[in-house]
C-alpha cells in the first residue's frame, strides 16, 4: 500500500543564476524585516536563506558597521604604567591617569605578581587567636585593626562579598540597594531619574563614534513618523543596529530628552 505522503509533490525551491528575479524579492524582504528591528541570523532563519548571504547583502547596501581597532600599547607605556603604580599601589588610579582601560591594567599586575586587593586573611587568623585567648572583640578589633563591624562577622564566621554575606549555614543574603546607598555621604545621581540634568554636559558630544543628543532626538523624531530603521541610519550616516540600539534601549535617555525639552521650552 503506498503511503498517501509519497503521492505529495514536493518542489524544492530553486537556486542559482536561473532565479535571480525570486532572489531579488528575498533580499528585498530580508531588509523589510531587518528594518522592523529583527537580527541578521533571526531573518536568515525565517526566510530560510544562508546567513553568509545575508551579511553580504547588507555590506553591499553600504550598511555595515566597521569593526574598531583594539587599542595596542607599547612597552613604554606599560614601564610608565608600573612606574606609577610603585608609587601609589592602585590600580585604577593609575589607568584613570593614563587613560588606559582598567581590566588590561590589572592584567599587566597580575602577570606581574601584583596583587594590590587587601587580603584580609593573616587578620583574621591573628583575631581569631586573640578572641580564643579571652580578649574582648573591641579589644581584638583594635589590635589586628579592624571596624566592629567586621570584627562582629568574624566571631559569627560570616563571610562578606561584593554585595552580600554569607553565613555559616550556607544562606546567602544580599544587599539592598537602599541599604547601600544609606551609608554613602554622597551617592551617584547618574542613573536617577528625575535628577536635575545638565543641560550644556547634555549637548556636548563624547567622540563621533558615538549618537549625540541631537542625533538621538532626531531618530526618536523619525521613527515617531514612521520612518524606517535603514531611511533613518542612511539620512544620519549610521548604521541600521545603531539606530535599532537607541530606539530599544533608549527608554531612560528619552526621558533625558523629555527633560531637555522641557527645559528648551
């Protein structure tokens, strides 16, 4: 008995130089979908088309972002790098100084042997001692030159992180983030809404490579309207991910320029 798919006629979708007219209406959806937000290799696999000619189509179009540079650095100023750190035994200062990035700075230490974090160990052990001798923990505090506070943690065997604590129990408590900000004099108000926004800072462009709030409130302005992602990047010479970036991720910059607005008015 024949099964009834066999009776099915399956056409396979055709390919090569013979379909150029079928091709030339698959890049023209694989850019209407890209301009609606989608990522290259999402529409690759929705149109069922290669994601290497994908990527080709859109560096035909003149769209393509260039990849930047690494930054290299020379001996020199990785002598100059310890030179200054010798003398002040910090890490990140040193990089803010130079204007190096941070993480390589602190891999150049650690390749090094340099470790500048305090180990909090030896202490520890030494108020341990102390505290099995009978001296009181303020008094123990004092001598290994330590806060209360630690000293108290160390007598409940807790364990401090970045953000938390941990107890002998093995339960994991973390901070809050108003727990932390209540001990700081003066916290950061970058990332607070609602925080009086300078305006000249505002309109001061950081480097080309980035959007300035110009550009930002125009591709807001032409997307509002209707505009595509690709007419957008063209008319600002940007590329398409760039202005998807600023439309997806701009919710708390929109509202900066909300309060520019605001202000111009």
């Amino acid at each position: 008995m024949q099964h009834p798919r066999s009776r099915e006629c399956v056409v396979a979708r055709p390919r090569g130089k013979d379909n150029v007219q079928y091709k030339a209406k698959e890049r023209e959806e694989f850019f209407r979908r890209l301009d609606r937000g989608g990522t290259i290799r999402a529409v690759a696999a929705e149109l069922g088309v290669s994601v290497d000619s994908c990527y080709r189509w859109r560096r035909e179009a003149g769209i393509s972002t260039p990849r930047g540079k690494n930054r290299s650095y020379t001996d020199e100023d990785k002598a100059e790098f310890f030179k200054r750190l010798k003398a002040s035994g910090n890490v990140s200062l040193v990089a803010r100084e130079l204007g190096f990035v941070r993480v390589t700075c602190y891999k150049w230490a650690h390749q090094a042997g340099i470790f500048t974090g305090t180990d909090t160990r030896a202490k520890r052990a030494q108020f341990k001692a102390l505290r099995a001798a009978g001296t009181p923990r303020s008094k123990a505090a004092t001598q290994v030159g330590v806060d209360q506070r630690s000293a108290q943690d160390w007598d409940k065997d807790i364990k401090q992180f970045t953000g938390g604590r941990i107890y002998p129990d093995r339960r994991v408590v973390r901070y809050r983030q108003s727990a932390i900000l209540k001990t700081v004099n003066t916290p950061r108000k970058a990332y607070t809404r609602g925080t009086p926004v300078d305006v000249e800072r505002l309109e001061t462009p950081i480097d080309s490579r980035f959007l300035n709030l110009d550009e930002r409130e125009k591709i807001h302005d032409l997307a509002r309207n209707g505009e595509s992602m690709r007419t957008i990047g063209k008319e600002l010479g940007r590329s398409p991910s760039t202005i998807r970036a600023c439309l997806l991720n701009g919710s708390e910059r929109q509202d900066r320029c909300c309060q520019l607005n605001a202000t111009r008015e």
